[in-house]
C-alpha cells in the first residue's frame, strides 16, 4: 500500500516517546551524581549518552541486516502513525502484496524501535548541548566547560536524523545508507572527546601522555586508514556484497577472482541496481567484498603495529590492550561473517568492534600530545643542571 514519503502528523507523540525513553537515563544520572560537581554530573551524563549511542549503532546494524530499513516506509512515523500499531492495517495490506516483502509487522516495530532509539539520544544529546553552554563559566567569570564540542555534536545529530530520513524515503540507496553508518560514528568520535575531556578537567581520568610526533601521527593515520576501513565494510554491507565470497583466504576458488571494480564503486547509484539502470553483477560485488578483504589486511597489521607502540607509553597501555583484544574481535567476527554463511550475532557483533575501535583510537588522540622542541630542550637543560 502506498504510503506518503514524509509525514510529521505524527511528530509530536514520537518526541514525547524519545522524551520518555531519556527521562529514565537522565533520572539515574541525577539520582547518582547528586552530590557531585556539575563538572561531575556532566561527565556521567555523556557517558551515559556515549554507551546508548553504541547500542543506537548496534541496533542500526541489527536494523539494517534483518532487512528492516523499509519495515515503515514513509518517515518519521509509520504510515502517518506513532507507532505500527495505528498502522496495522496498512501494514498488512502492503504483507498481502508482498508476503515477504520489505514491509511485516516485527520489520516495522525493529525499524519503529530504532526511531525511537534515535530520538532518545537526540534529547540526551539535547541536555548535554544545554547543560554545557549554561555551564561554560563559574560565578566568578572563569571558563568551566568548553560548550563547542556539545554544540557540534547536536548539530550532528541533526545531520544524522537527515540520513536517516533519506534511507528511507530513498528506498536504502546504498551511499546515504552508508553515510548514514560513518554518521553514527562519527557521533561516537564527538561524545568520546568530550568524555575524556570532563575526565582530565575533574582528575578522574589518566594524565595526558606526552609522545613523539611520530606516534601521534600514526594514531591519526590509523584513525584514518580506520575510517576508510568502516566505510568500506558499510558498503559491503549496504550492497549484501558479504556472500560474494564464502571462503577464506581464498575467494571463489582463487586468489583473484573474476571482479569489475568500475561497476561495484559506482557511487550514486539504486541498490541492487548500475547507474546505468542494469542489474549489479555478481563481479562487480565480488570487487565490493574482494576490497574490504585487502583494506582489512592493511588495516588490521598497522592497528597491530600502532597497539604495540602505544604498550610502550606507560599512560596509554590499557588502550593498547583494548585495541588489541578489539582487534582480535574484529579478525573473529570477519572470518565468521565469510565461512559461516554471515551470522547476525557476528556480523552486529563486526559493525559495533568498528565503532569500539573509533573510540579507542580517539581516546588515544585526545589522552596525548605532542612534546614541544623547547620544553624538551628545557627538561634536559633541567636534568643537567640536578
């Protein structure tokens, strides 16, 4: 059954609803930090928005991979509704044209509970905005909270509900889908720099390491090679580019198969479908997976390598450690979602180790800097004269 692409009728309520699912985050938060300093306060509450925006990245994957971006395809509600119950009936009539089609009724209430999950975060995001720009200075004028970065994050939130909006109103074309994941991502990146930012401001967190200009920009190059990584797996994902090849380390029986790149990084292009208009090719998704294979070897060796460089630095070796054992979760996981026929517990599993790398590799930029040549020279000049 037909159903209006955009539809804010039902708007109200759903906010109401992402009101109610952060009344409760945001209750625990205040009942438990009561007694704290609002530099306190603020830091539980962006951990808290912090750990609900990777399940909100976890819950995309499940969405996305149980086919259930379209389960309600007019946005923000279902068929003009809060909820799939109102729509039940346009639901079922659009099961009896299509039985297993995009739209049933648990498709629609896992895409529905994503929404909803979304704009949780987006109010939680809200507060945090808020609660920095009122908290930037003291009573005696001095700067407390830096309220940019809170600021950046809910304008990208709002970037992000845009994506969201176009994956289903253009039919999961597969660049916004993708787009759509790297957002999520990047919204992990924004809350994770202010997490670790409140944590130095309070002295609860671990010192800043000072480290070589090297070091630093290998964190900043893996951190990118790391990005290109994720949107890479998000394209094999968005174009079910996994089952291309169904072995390892071999592919189809050979070390290079028979692929068409040209084709299978067409960029703006329909699913399933060449800008051309013709039916995607079985070579050109060989070519999507066949890519995110080799790009995974690089990046899991210099991840390893950076991981090892990093132990050496006393104030950043529980990162190393991280970094390694999500690593290792990562090698698992892909190697499952290729041999054991792409399981939804690996392939989730596979999106959120992404996510839980970003954040590792962030921590590690923003728990470092880089030792200036003067205050080097001074310190030597100081150990000389002692």
């Amino acid at each position: 059954m037909h159903a209006t692409l955009y539809d804010f009728s039902p708007v109200v309520r759903m906010l109401l609803m992402g009101l109610l699912l952060a009344s409760g985050p945001l209750l625990m938060v205040y009942l438990r930090n009561r007694r704290s300093t609002p530099l306190g306060r603020m830091h539980a509450l962006t951990l808290v928005t912090l750990f609900l925006t990777f399940d909100l990245v976890l819950f995309g994957a499940f969405t996305r991979l149980t086919d259930s971006g379209l389960g309600c395809p007019d946005w923000p509600g279902c068929y003009g509704n809060a909820s799939p119950l109102g729509a039940s009936v346009d639901i079922a009539a659009a099961q009896q044209v299509m039985p297993t089609g995009p739209v049933t009724p648990g498709k629609a209430w896992v895409e529905m509970v994503h929404r909803y999950l979304a704009m949780g975060v987006g109010v939680l995001i809200t507060v945090l905005a808020i609660a920095a720009w009122l908290g930037r200075k003291s009573k005696d004028g001095r700067a407390v909270m830096n309220p940019w970065w809170a600021a950046a994050t809910l304008v990208w939130v709002c970037i992000q509900g845009a994506f969201g909006a176009l994956t289903v109103t253009m039919k999961l074309f597969p660049a916004i889908v993708t787009l759509h994941l790297l957002g999520g991502y990047v919204l992990l990146a924004l809350l994770t720099v202010q997490s670790v930012m409140l944590a130095q401001q309070q002295g609860v967190g671990p010192p800043i390491s000072t480290v070589s200009v090297r070091l630093r920009l290998a964190v900043f190059l893996a951190l990118a090679l790391l990005t290109l990584q994720a949107a890479s797996g998000a394209w094999v994902s968005t174009n079910y580019a996994v089952l291309a090849c169904t072995e390892f380390p071999q592919c189809q029986g050979s070390w290079w198969p028979q692929m068409d790149f040209s084709h299978g990084f067409e960029i703006w292009r329909h699913l399933g479908f060449g800008q051309d208009g013709e039916h995607i090719s079985f070579q050109s998704l060989t070519a999507i997976h066949f890519a995110h294979r080799l790009l995974a070897m690089f990046t899991l060796v210099l991840l390893a390598l950076l991981a090892a460089h990093l132990r050496s630095v006393p104030g950043l070796r529980k990162l190393a450690r991280n970094l390694a054992v999500l690593l290792l979760l990562q090698l698992a996981t892909g190697l499952s979602n290729v041999v054991l026929d792409w399981p939804l517990v690996a392939a989730v599993l596979h999106t959120g180790g992404a996510g839980a790398l970003i954040v590792v590799l962030v921590q590690a930029l923003v728990s470092t800097r880089v030792q200036r040549v003067g205050q080097a020279h001074l310190a030597n000049s100081t150990g000389l004269k002692a």
